[in-house]
DNA sequence: TTATCATATCAGCACTTGATGATATAATGA
DNA sequence: TCATTATATCATCAAGTGCTGATATGATAA
C-alpha cells in the first residue's frame, strides 16, 4: 500500500531525528566527531554517567548513528557515516540563521541556568 | 561561561532537532517542501485534525522552522529557510543507508501497521 | 450588524522519554 | 582461579510530550 510506505518513511525519519533530540544523545555525538572514544572517555568528555551514557548508545547505535567495535575489554564506538557530521554541520548553519527563534520558542523549556553534571 | 555557551548550543541544537522528531511535524514539514498552504490545505495534505495542525504549527513558527503570512482570511504557512529541505534531504541520504538499522531499533515503537487518518 | 469560516487556545488525559542507582555480565590482569 | 575493570541491563520514578474536543478569537461575506 502507497500510503503505508509514506508513512513508514515518516516515521524512519521522525526516530533518527529522535537519536538527535536529546542533550544527553547529542553530547555523545559531539565527543564523537572528534574520534572514536570509549564509555569511559565518553564519560569524561561529557561528564554524564556511565549507565545513562551506555543506555544512550544502545539507542544510537540500534538507530545505525553509531557504531561499536571491541578492543579487548573496551568497546569503540564511532560515527556509523560521515554524512552525521555534515548533518550537525548544516544544522549549525540553520541555528547560526534561526538561532533567536529557537531560543525564543518556549514550546520546549531551556533552562536558563542549565549545567551539566548536577 | 565558556561551559555553559556550548550547553546552550547543545539545547538549541535538541530543539531544533525535537521540532522534526515527530512523524505530525514531519508530515507538515513535507507538505510545506511542496509550496506553502494554509491550515485547511495542511489538513487535506496530511489527514491531522485542524487543532493538532495548529498546534504544531505554533511550535515550528516559534522554533523558526517555518514562518506564517496573513492573506485576508488565510494564514499561510512556508518553510523558513531552504536549508531545511537540505537538511531533510540529506536525512534521506543517510536513512537510505541506515534504514534497516533504523527500523531495527526498538527502543522507540514504531508500529507495525501503522496507518494515518484512523 | 450578524453569520460564517479560518485558526488559535485551552484543559485534561494517556503515553513516551530520560535519569538514577543497583546489579549482572564479560574481558583482562594478577 | 579470583579480583578488578568496563560495560550492559534493569526497575522505578518524574517530567515531558502529543492528541482530542470544546471553545475563543479574528477576518470576511452577506
């Protein structure tokens, strides 16, 4: 059926833009545009903790963002395609146009005095 | 701060994010790619109740994803910015190749015989 | 001026989502 | 073999999100 495929591709399109909207999913994903890191250095260079991070990467890397590979006792994980990081990229030239807007909208709260590692 | 101008640059990036991360939005959104329209056309496109539209219209505006136009009686509603069919295109490209590691993932439902206009 | 149409807003509800802390599992090192 | 480290999984909870249907508001048409 036509529409169920419409649909079906909506809702692909909907879940990969979930893997992206989350601060947590998202500083991940930052840390791993630099290279390819561990739990551990994910850890660090986020400062969320280890479960939370674990669970977010299971989630990353079942939606095909991310991918992992076993060293030993440390699991790498990377950026599954290059194509995540021109995605960020055109994301930061729309927000760079935008950026007073989304700020304004308050659909979605921003803390103001948000920090990280509470 | 410098720690907290990069949280607020994650938040941003998660809204924006979180404005394409529902399959009603994203149905909007891909109306919107072919011309503008107003709330009724959006209604015929796309099969959502007229108040679930204007809902979500009002959160796209206010995250500058699309702007509205008064024309006498009709708001009419278009994209803000092109680079947000660029953006949608390029999520194309990717889901082309991660698909099925998106369709696999479980962690957000995606039904199995999901339909529209119910 | 009133009626009609287009759109926005509201309250309430049900479901989804993200974090925590404890704990299980697996791989190395001693 | 046992201890340690790295990571995954689980149950629970609180907060966030999206929809509905009723209704309010504003612009035109009669």
């Amino acid at each position: 059926m036509l529409m169920s495929s419409e649909k079906l591709e909506l809702e692909l399109k909907a879940k990969l833009f979930r893997g992206f909207s989350d601060t947590s999913r998202l500083s991940i994903l930052e840390a791993l545009r630099v290279q390819p890191l561990n739990v551990g250095e994910i850890v660090q260079a986020t400062g969320l903790s280890q479960s939370n991070i674990s669970n977010h990467l299971g989630c990353l890397r079942d939606c095909g963002l991310v991918m992992s590979e076993q060293q030993g006792r440390y699991t790498y994980y990377r950026l599954a395609d290059d194509r995540i990081d021109s995605l960020l990229r055109l994301v930061e030239e729309v927000l760079s146009d935008v950026a007073k807007g989304v700020y304004q909208c308050t659909r979605y709260e921003v803390p103001e005095g948000a920090n990280n590692d509470e």
